[in-house]
C-alpha cells in the first residue's frame, strides 16, 4: 500500500482520521510552511447553534516561511478555557461524552510548546480511545508532491473548501448527531464529534461500514 502523506491537524475531522485508518497509519508533514486558516491550528464541532471553528492561536513566526515543527503555540487570551468550555457545550449531553472528558480537559491544562507536538498528542490519545494502533510518524524531509508511491492528502483536507476535502474513498459515512433534528448532519467535524457521539462504533464509520 502507498504511504498516506497529511498535514498536522488540531482535533482533525473525521476524514482526515479515516484515510489514517484505511491506511493503517500516515506520515505527518513537519518541513512544509504553516499557512494560516487551516486545520493545522483550527477544528470544527457541531454546538447547539450550529458549526463552530476553534483555533488555536501561535506566536508570529519570525520568518515569511516558518516550518511547520518550528510554529509555537501563543498563551495571548484564554483560549484553553474557551475551547475546553465549547467542547463541553456542544457535546456534554452526547452519549459518550464523559468518557473523554478528563482525556479532552488535559489537552487544555497542560502546556504544549510547539503545535506539532499538541496535535500529535492528539493523534495518540484518539488511537488509544479507539483501541487501535496506526503508524504515524513525523515526516524526516519534505517529499515533493510528484513523488511516485505515495498518497498525498497534504492540503486536501481543508476548512474552506469542505467539499473539496471529502475524497473517495474517504468520505465520511453519515452518523448521529445530537443537533441533527436542528442542523442536518454536519460531514467532516473534528472527530471528537464523532467519537462524543458514536463511542467506539466510530471504528465503524471511519472503516465505511455503517
């Protein structure tokens, strides 16, 4: 099988960790340049008013093309409060919700320097709610997009082009959602929507199965 190529994620959406399951784990781009508004520092869950983005603010990097492994998160306002607080809102009534929840606050007590190594925290905590082991791993030089042998969803997965961002064969399938009977379902929220709702039965969504 190809090796799957992906940008970091913060919380990343259900697509982003179905390519990871499908294909057993992925390579995490570090040498590529941050670009703002993306899913690198920013997630989408579904709240009682509808979908709502969180980001994770970062110090100014110090050269136009800063590295992705070089982008330190920032302390300016009380973003940890607010996104832990969010993440309570929309999905304290969900069914499994308090499962996670002390795993879900420790990502906002504890100090994270560096963006890449939060997000990959992530990574390893969701595999080990799943009960699965991938092989992600942190790219050791940029790879050229042309490169032969590799799947590369760097970029594809996008908050802006949502659409764009669910590539057969890794569109989400359909699941519940506690605001669904208000918003419809929402595809492609971060995958703590996914897991707040369906428990370890998300396995089965992400496999394409349900």
């Amino acid at each position: 099988m190809n090796t799957l190529y992906l940008n970091t994620a913060y919380w990343a959406p259900v697509s982003y960790y179905t390519a990871m399951y499908r294909h057993g784990g992925a390579v995490i781009e570090q040498y590529d340049s941050y670009i703002k508004q993306t899913y690198r520092n920013r997630c989408k869950i579904v709240a009682a008013q509808g979908v709502q983005l969180l980001t994770v603010p970062v110090e100014k990097p110090s050269t136009p093309h800063a590295l992705m492994r070089d982008i330190r998160i920032s302390d300016h306002g009380n973003w940890r409060h607010l996104h832990a607080s969010a993440i309570a809102s929309a999905y304290g009534s969900s069914p499994f919700y308090e499962y996670y929840a002390d795993d879900i606050n420790h990502f906002y007590e504890q100090r994270y320097d560096f963006l890449l190594d939060y997000n990959m925290a992530q990574i390893e905590c969701v595999c080990s709610w799943l009960g699965i082991e991938l092989d992600v791993v942190r790219s050791e030089s940029f790879v050229e997009r042309d490169t032969t042998n590799i799947v590369d969803l760097r970029d594809a997965i996008h908050p802006k082009h949502p659409n764009e961002s669910l590539i057969a064969p890794y569109v989400p399938q359909p699941y519940y959602q506690v605001f669904a009977a208000k918003h419809g379902f929402v595809a492609d929220a971060s995958i703590l929507d996914l897991l707040c709702n369906m428990g370890n039965e998300a396995l089965l969504v992400l496999a394409g199965r349900r």
